[in-house]
C-alpha cells in the first residue's frame, strides 16, 4: 500500500477533530510530499536536523499546507535552528528551556510560537519532561503564561517503552487528569487545547482516553529503510 493510501485509511479511521502528526522522521521530501497531498496537515520531527532538512527542502507551496512541530528534545545549541523553521514545540519540559526559547523567538518570528509542556508521565530517569506531579506542571505552566513570545497549548507525553497499549492506557488516563487540571486554572495567555500522546501502535487507546493529537509514523510511512 503506498504512502498516500495508507494516510488516507488511517484519516478515515480517526476523528475529525483529532490532529494527526505525521511523523516524518528520516522520509525524504517526496514521501513528505505525498502524505501531504493525502490529508496530512501537521508534521513532526525528532531531530533538528531532519527538521532542517524539510525546512530547507519541500516547497513553499506544500509548506503553506503544514504546521512543523518539534517532537523530540530541543538542546540549547539547536534552538535557534529549530526556532527558523518550527512553528510549535511540543517538548518543553522546564521554566528555563521556556525562558530561552522566549528570548530567541523574536530573533525569527514576529507572531507568538505555539508550545506544549513535555510531562515525562512514568517518571523514567533516562527521559526527558516535567515530572507527573502536577504542582510541576503548573508552576511550567504558569510562569509560560507570562512570557510575551510563547502560546502555551497543552502538553504532551511518550508512553513508557516496551508496553502494549493497553499497559499503556492508565498513563494516558493520567495525563489527561492533568490536561484537564491545566485547563481549569483558565491561565491567562494560554489556549489549552492539545494532548499530544499516543503513536502507531497506541493511537486507538490515546484517543479513547483524551487525546487531540496522535504523532504517528511507521503506520503511515512504513517501516524505515
């Protein structure tokens, strides 16, 4: 099945109100080109330098098309190439990666830049995100709301490794009691909308437990080469 037939089946089979990221991780600019031609609106990266790769490569026509999200670790030595070609970051997971990206964004844009907060929800020591406490995230949360650059728009999570989707789910369930506990403050200068969670394998469960956006890849693209 190609590329264009497999995004096509999985768009029907989700809601429309779900954003669908497409991660793109390692594709080249034709098979970027043919997702997007097939329904895709939204693409992810994990690495900046694949982001720069799309950024610099695919056409200013099928770029208008997209929103380039950040979906892996931002290192400070890489900000001020992802913040040239992102249009949100999904992976804050600190008051002080905040406070640097804030600085930086006028020096590439003039609009403010959609954020998510990156809650690292099975407390593993060798990942990255906000510890699941809640406290945590709102004091994140919070002092976001009072930088003059970013949006912040919801928060985002990677299931531990190695588990169905089914072990899978009372994570899920969690974080979505966070989303809602981030909604409920009504911050100021915020738009909490987006829980960013669930991918190829764990996608069904996600949504069935919260999620607004699902970042899948192999399920679209097929398996790297």
């Amino acid at each position: 099945m190609s590329i264009y037939e497999n995004v096509q089946r999985i768009l029907k089979d989700i809601p429309d109100d779900i954003k669908v990221i497409a991660a793109a991780k390692t594709r080249n600019i034709d098979q970027v080109k043919e997702s997007i031609d097939a329904g895709i609106c939204h693409i992810g990266e994990n690495y900046v330098q694949e982001l720069e790769f799309i950024g610099e490569n695919l056409p200013e026509e099928y770029r208008k098309k997209i929103k380039l999200h950040v979906i892996g670790h931002l290192q400070s030595n890489k900000m001020n190439k992802a913040l040239k070609y992102c249009d949100s970051i999904q992976t804050i997971d600190s008051i002080q990666t905040a406070e640097k990206i804030n600085n930086k964004v006028p020096n590439f844009r003039s609009e403010l830049l959609d954020v998510l907060i990156e809650v690292n929800i099975a407390n593993e020591p060798a990942k990255n995100g906000a510890k699941p406490d809640f406290a945590e995230i709102q004091s994140i949360a919070k002092a976001i709301s009072k930088m003059e650059n970013l949006r912040l728009e919801g928060l985002m999570t990677m299931g531990p490794w190695g588990h169905s989707a089914e072990e899978l789910r009372p994570y899920f369930k969690q974080m979505k009691i966070f989303f809602d506990q981030l909604k409920n403050l009504n911050l100021v200068n915020t738009n909490i909308q987006d829980l960013s969670m669930g991918m190829s394998e764990s996608y069904h469960v996600a949504i069935e437990e919260g999620a607004t956006m699902v970042r899948l890849g192999r399920i679209l693209y097929g398996e790297r080469e």
